[in-house]
C-alpha cells in the first residue's frame, strides 16, 4: 500500500473514530483556523543586495572550531509552553506525548535502527506542499522533543530561508546564520550556531535576507555544508524546516541530500493532489513520512492535535497513485 494509500485509510479511521479531521477544503467555509498561534505569525524577510554565493563546487573544508565558540541564547520555556511548544519542563503534556509517538521511528531510522538501513538518516527535512501548513511549528516540537531525549543532541536549522520563522516563533530576534555561512567565507559554522538553554537544542538560524534565498539552498556551497555538518555532527540529529516542495524547485533539491522527510498536511486545507504532487518530487528519498497537523480533536487545552499517519521505506515509482477523489487530505 503507498503511502498515500496508507494516509487516507489512517483518515478514513480517524473520522470513523469521531476524529473531527477538518471539512474538505472544497466545502470549508473557511480554512482550518490557527487561532491559539496566530499571533505569532512568519517574519516576512525584507530583500537587500548582498554578495555573490561562494563558488560551486568548492573543496569541502571542515573548519575544526568548537561549538563553545556558539552565542549561548535564552528561550522563554513559559511562553513556548503557553502557545503550545513541547518544552522540557511540560514531558507529559498531550503535545508532547504526541511528539512522542511522532519521533519514535525517525530516531529509529537516524541510529539505524529502522527497518532497513538510511544513509543520512540523521538528516530530516520537514516540507510541506504550500507555505503555512505548519513547517515550523512541527520542526521546532519535533527538535525540541528529540533535545528532550537523554542520548540526543538537536540541530534545527532554518532552512525556509525566504520565510524565516523560527526564531520568531521562538521569541528571538533576527540573528546571523544559514545564508551568512552560505555567502561570506570569514563567516564559519559555529559562529552562528546558537546554543540555548535546551542543553541538547542548537540552532542554525536562517541568516540574512538574501534575494536569491532559496536557489542557495540548490547551490554547491549549500552541499558542501551539507557534507561539513555530516562530518561536523555525525551524531546529532539534523531537523531542516525547509521550504515548501510545490513552490520552488531548490527544496526537491535539497531533499536529495536528506536521509529523511517529514511532509506536513494541513488538516482540512492539504488536498490530496496536492499531497500526491509533494510526494512525487522526493520519491528518491528512501524514507518519508506524513504528519497530519491541525486535526481538531477533544482536547482540554484548545490546541490542535497531531496524528503522524503514514510511513514508508523505498517507495517506488508507482507508490504516488493516490486512490479516491481530490478532497481534503
Ligand atoms: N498544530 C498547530 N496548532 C496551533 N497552531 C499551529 C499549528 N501548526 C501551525 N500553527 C500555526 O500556524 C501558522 C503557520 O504555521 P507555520 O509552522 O509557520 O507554517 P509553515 O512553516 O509551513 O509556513 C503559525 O502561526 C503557526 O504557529
Ligand atoms: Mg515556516
């Protein structure tokens, strides 16, 4: 059964259960509602003129510097936990339980210990299909729920560099990072990792504007950090909440190199033609899997709840024949 399959026989449970899974976009009589986060929308990156990206191709140098050199950042725990963020100090509240349940297989695939092997499987992107389906929100509670792990440590990076948000999201300001490593060659890794008072937690932030943002992320300079963080953090597990797969065609690129991918849908507002699209331009990843955000469920908290719902190894090129019409995944 394709994943796709699997995802709409998981929805089909879920509403036979008395889920409320949100109604077809086509009926919606508006899109699913993101009330208890809506004040803390994405940063929309102003444009500036800044350098040229570094050559193409250029020899991979592991720059052999400590993370101690790191800007050390302060998250608010309290107000993360109040707009409904997995935080250290809340390890049983539904959210986090959720995560994980979540999490569990792709540790298991990151330490090898999954079905079958993943190269890279310690490389996680999270996708989606369009923008605002809850990339970021999923990859810092997924980051921040692998930190919460005795044997982890976490890097998320801000991948979605045309619309940065998590450090928006995570009630920080603006800060150097991805793109500054990816354009300025005095600027090295760990100058701007960030470490925070999640032990475990190290951020890679989005960097500076940049107006050729996403086509970096497809560059020769991105995959040599890609092979720099790889030897750098061989044991770390990488979350990059990347840009949306149907939108540009560098995040496909960029999914390449990644052991694992996590697309997100929107309950409600993810259709299955869209999700079938998304799906078709990583079919070469060897792991993918489906988090259905925002399914509205009985909960006491008023937050949305989560259901992870499909999983597959290897898919072939005929695992995207989604069956059923094109309603709301
Ligand atoms: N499960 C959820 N519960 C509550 N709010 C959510 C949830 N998922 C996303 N949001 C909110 O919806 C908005 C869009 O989510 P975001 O993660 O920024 O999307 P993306 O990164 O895909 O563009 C944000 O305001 C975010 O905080
Ligand atoms: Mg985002």
């Amino acid at each position: 059964m394709s994943i796709i399959e699997q995802a709409i026989e998981r929805m089909g449970q879920l509403k036979r259960a008395g889920v409320d899974i949100g109604t077809e976009p086509e009926e919606a009589a508006a899109p699913a509602a993101v009330q208890p986060l809506a004040a803390v929308p994405a940063a929309a990156a102003p444009v500036v003129a800044t350098p040229e990206p570094k050559p193409a191709n250029e020899p991979v140098v592991v720059r052999n510097v400590p993370d101690a050199s790191s800007r050390y950042v302060e998250l608010d725990l309290a107000r993360l936990d109040s707009i409904g963020l997995v935080v250290p100090s809340a390890p049983r509240s539904q959210i986090a339980e959720e995560f994980r349940v979540i999490k569990r297989p792709i540790l298991a695939n990151a330490h090898g210990k999954g079905a079958a092997p993943v190269d890279n499987g310690n490389l996680i992107m999270v996708t989606s299909s369009v923008p605002g389906e809850g990339k970021s929100f999923n990859s810092i509670n997924l980051a921040m729920s692998i930190a919460m792990e005795l044997d982890n440590r976490v890097l998320l990076v801000d991948a979605d560099v045309a619309r940065p948000s998590v450090l928006n999201l995570l009630g920080l300001p603006p800060a150097k990072g991805l793109m500054d490593v990816l354009l300025d060659d005095s600027v090295n890794l760990p100058d701007v990792l960030l470490r925070t008072n999640v032990e475990k937690l190290t951020l890679l932030p989005a960097g500076m504007p940049h107006k050729n943002a996403t086509e970096l992320l497809a560059s020769g300079a991105m995959r040599s950090l890609l092979v720099e963080l790889a030897h750098r953090y061989p044991d770390r597990i990488i979350i990059f909440d990347s840009p949306p797969l149907m939108v540009t065609t560098e995040a496909p690129v960029l999914a390449q190199s990644m052991g694992q991918i996590v697309v997100v849908v929107e309950a409600g507002r993810t259709t299955h033609t869209m999700l079938k699209q998304a799906l078709s331009k990583v079919q070469d990843c060897p792991v993918k899997m489906v988090i259905l955000n925002k399914a509205r469920y009985a909960r006491t908290d008023g937050y949305y709840g989560y259901y992870g719902y499909g999983y597959g190894y290897g898919y072939g090129a005929d695992s995207h024949q989604a069956k059923g019409d094109d309603d709301g995944a």
